[in-house]
C-alpha cells in the first residue's frame, strides 16, 4: 500500500474515531425549568419589565405577576391572601414607594415583617427572595436630590432598604441589593429610567443580570 493510500486510511480512521468519542452534551437544565414563579411588588414589577429577561436564563414554566402599581408595603399586607399558593419561587420586590409617599420607617418594619412571616408560612418549600429597591433621582413627586434625598419624615430610600434587609435576615430570607449592587446611581439615572424612577429598557436589562446572577448560585 503506497503512502497516499495509507493517509487516507488513516484519516478514515480519525474520523470514525472521532464520530464514536464525539457526544454532544445536553444543554443544562434550569433549576426553575417549567416551574412556577410569583412576582410581588409595586409598579416595577407590575410593568413586566424584568421578568421575562429572566426567564430567557430560566424557563419558567408560568411566571404570575401580582405587582400593583404605587403600592406601599403596608398595602402589600392587604393583597397577601390573594397570592396564589403554587409557586417554587417567590420574589418580594417593593419599598420604593414607601419612601416616596413618606411611610414611617416603623409602620415599613410591621408590614414586611407581616408579609415575610406569611410566605414562610404559605411558601414553606419555595424558594423566597427579597428584593431591596433600586436607587431613585429626580422623580417628579420626590425632594430635591441634593445633597441628600429625604421624604418629608426625614429618611432617605437607603434607610427603607434597611429596615427590609433587617427583616428578611430575621426571617432568614436571602435578599438581592438593588441599591448598591444594580449599577443605576445618581450620575446614571437618566440612561437607565425612563422618569428618575421607573425602569426604561437598558434599566430592566440591567437589573434582570442582577437577579439572574443571584438566581443562578441561589442555594436554600
């Protein structure tokens, strides 16, 4: 057998080889694939913004919005008996507007804390996520931004997020930090809202890569 024969023998032989050896893997399954996920929140989740972002990393079998605009937290406490009971996650994504309609920090203490209590208590195998409020500059209804943005009881939107953190921690429930972790600051504010406020579609993009990433390490 001359030697141009014996390379195309050899490279036959390669290529069996490497059709046999070769398996394509299968494409990772999400932890979420088909599930169910309950969003709750305020006019930011009710815009339906972040949610199907998310799902592009998820695949959610049915995602259920029950965000309802300009909704304060004690607000929340009145809706809890209308939340669905199938859900294998649940996101708890408000506060905002307790800043902007001058809640006091005390009555925002009761009422997550009310709220956490009930999904442990209605969501015991879920998987449940806080969601604390991103920043806000120069929304129509809202102070002066400088130097410092406070409502009319003297607290800034930081001081919500507190009291929402300090709670979910009590209830051991893992929270997602908007505020200091989204990247949508003062300096940025009109690139990511549409309003100072409200989230235009760089801003969803934005805050969905937050949630994925955490999503996607997230271990009860």
């Amino acid at each position: 057998m001359n030697s141009k024969k014996l390379l195309i023998v050899a490279l036959l032989f390669l290529v069996i080889i490497a059709v046999f050896v070769y398996v394509e893997k299968p494409a990772k399954e999400s932890k979420y694939e088909g599930k169910t996920w309950l969003t709750i929140g305020d006019s930011i989740t009710y815009l339906n913004g972040y949610q199907p972002i998310v799902n592009q990393t998820f695949n959610f079998g049915e995602i259920k919005n029950y965000g309802k605009s300009a909704f304060t937290t004690e607000m929340l406490v009145d809706e809890m008996e209308t939340w669905p009971k199938n859900a294998q996650l649940v996101t708890f994504f408000a506060g905002t507007n307790d800043f902007g309609q001058n809640v006091d920090l005390n009555t925002t203490k009761q009422s997550v804390d009310t709220i956490f209590r009930h999904l442990k208590e209605k969501y015991p195998k879920s998987d449940i996520v806080v969601i604390l409020p991103s920043q806000r500059w120069g929304f129509k209804r809202d102070p002066v931004p400088e130097p410092t943005m406070t409502n009319s009881k003297g607290n800034t939107l930081e001081q919500y997020c507190d009291v929402i953190e300090e709670s979910a921690k009590k209830y051991k429930l893992p929270t997602i930090d908007l505020y200091h972790q989204s990247g949508i600051t003062k300096d940025n504010i009109d690139t990511y809202t549409k309003d100072g406020l409200h989230p235009n579609k760089k801003g969803f993009k934005k805050i969905a890569q937050v949630m994925s990433d955490f999503l996607g390490v997230y271990k009860r």
